[in-house]
C-alpha cells in the first residue's frame, strides 16, 4: 500500500511538473544571441558589430570597467562582465572584460566613455575617436550602420503596429489574447511584396499573440519574446507600455 502510494505521488508530481513548464516563458532568441555572442569572444580588440549588436572587450588588469553612451546622455553606467577561460585540462587560462550592447533601433553610431576604476576615458582598444562639441570631450566612436528591418512594435502611445516578414501573396491573419484567440477579426495587409503590417489599438499591458495562415499558427519572427498558450503551443509575448 505504501509502495503503491509512492508511485501515485511521483505521477502526480510528474503531471505538476509538465504543467507548470508549459507555464514558464521561453527562452527568447535574444537570450540565445547573446550567449552565442558570449561564446565567440576569444580575445581582447577593438570593438565590432555583429547584428544588432555591439561587443566591447576590456583586459582584465583593472578591478572594474564601465561604459556610458551618448545615447543615454551619459547618465548610465553599464558595467563590464567577466569572461574566463580554461585549457585543455579545464585549468586557468586567462580572462577578459567584455560588455555586449543591444543597438535602439534608429541607432546607427554610437559615442561613448570608459571608467576604469573610477576615472573616465576614452577606450584604449579603439582607435576611433570624435570630438564632441555638445559634451566638450573626446569620445570613442563606433559606427553603427547596418540594414534595420521593421518589426512589431509600439509605434505609440496605445497603438502597435505587428510586422510579419514572410513569401508574397499570403493571407496572414493576428490572433491572440486580446481578440480570446480569435483569429478570424484581423487580417494583415501586404504593404510591399513578403511584408504584411496591422496596426491596432491596445491599452498598456502584457498580451500573448501568434499569427495565422488557414488553420496554422507560428509565432512572430520579428519578436525574439516567446511563450506558452494554454493549449501548449508556442506563441509571442507582446508587453504595451
């Protein structure tokens, strides 16, 4: 009897287990971009772009680096992790400092400072540099330009704007907690041959949302946030502000 109810807790936890999984938020693919990123840094050098991305590297001699951008007005200052490395007998190697920056979107150069244990500078490893007239200081430069694809965003104050970037002559359709999974009310307008755009009103909040083609769903290309339905499929988390 003892036996036969320990079984039936382990099916019971098993069961919780799965369901309160399917609850949890998925991984994001910025969250896989950012560890890819992490894993490609071998060494220390200039800053580089990769994307929409921005990796600055540091020696790792002082006891900590920060950075502040033009685009922030200087007003924070993000601070550098640490990269270790091992050999083949999983001993010490060495170390750097390195900070990854996701770029704003419309950002296409990008200004900035060091602070290297408490005193401001420029960065060491780029040779790029620009004088500010604005902040009276010479700044380290990078150049930012590259092919900024549109994507679903709040383009402003309770209206967004969902963006799917697929084959021409579909008929996309938008469905997701704000219609109760219906997706039969909103269909998308081809703006240009594989971009298909519907702007819709939508008071601040936290919504789940998936796009539809016939009876298919897939979730959003252009959102790296993604997450559960009820019924387990997978879908894009949308967050109004």
């Amino acid at each position: 009897m003892k036996r036969r109810f320990i079984y039936v807790l382990a099916a019971i936890l098993c069961v919780s287990t799965a369901f309160s999984a399917e609850d949890k938020t998925l991984p994001s693919d910025e969250e896989l971009d950012y560890s890819q990123l992490v894993s490609e840094i071998q060494e220390v050098g200039a800053p580089y772009l990769d994307g929409d991305y921005v990796i600055f590297t540091a020696p790792h001699t002082a006891r900590h680096v920060g950075i502040a951008f033009d685009f922030e007005n200087f007003r924070t200052i993000h601070s550098y992790k640490i990269k270790k490395f091992t050999d083949m007998e999983y001993k010490d190697s060495g170390s750097l400092l390195f900070y990854i920056l996701k770029l704003p979107k419309n950002i296409l150069s990008v200004n900035y400072r060091l602070v290297i244990d408490g005193l401001w500078t420029t960065d060491p490893v780029n040779e790029n540099k620009i004088f500010s007239r604005d902040a009276n200081l010479t700044l380290s430069h990078v150049d930012a330009s590259r092919n900024i694809l549109p994507m679903t965003e709040n383009i402003k104050k309770d209206t967004v704007r969902f963006v799917y970037r697929g084959k021409s002559g579909q008929q996309i359709r938008v469905g997701g907690s704000f219609t109760n999974w219906d997706s039969w009310i909103y269909q998308m307008t081809e703006v240009s041959p594989g971009l298909y755009e519907l702007e819709l009103p939508l008071p601040p909040g936290k919504y789940e949302y998936a796009f539809y083609t016939g009876i298919t769903s897939f979730p959003d290309n252009t959102n790296p946030q993604k997450c559960y339905t009820p019924d387990g499929r997978t879908a894009s988390l949308l967050i109004v502000k």
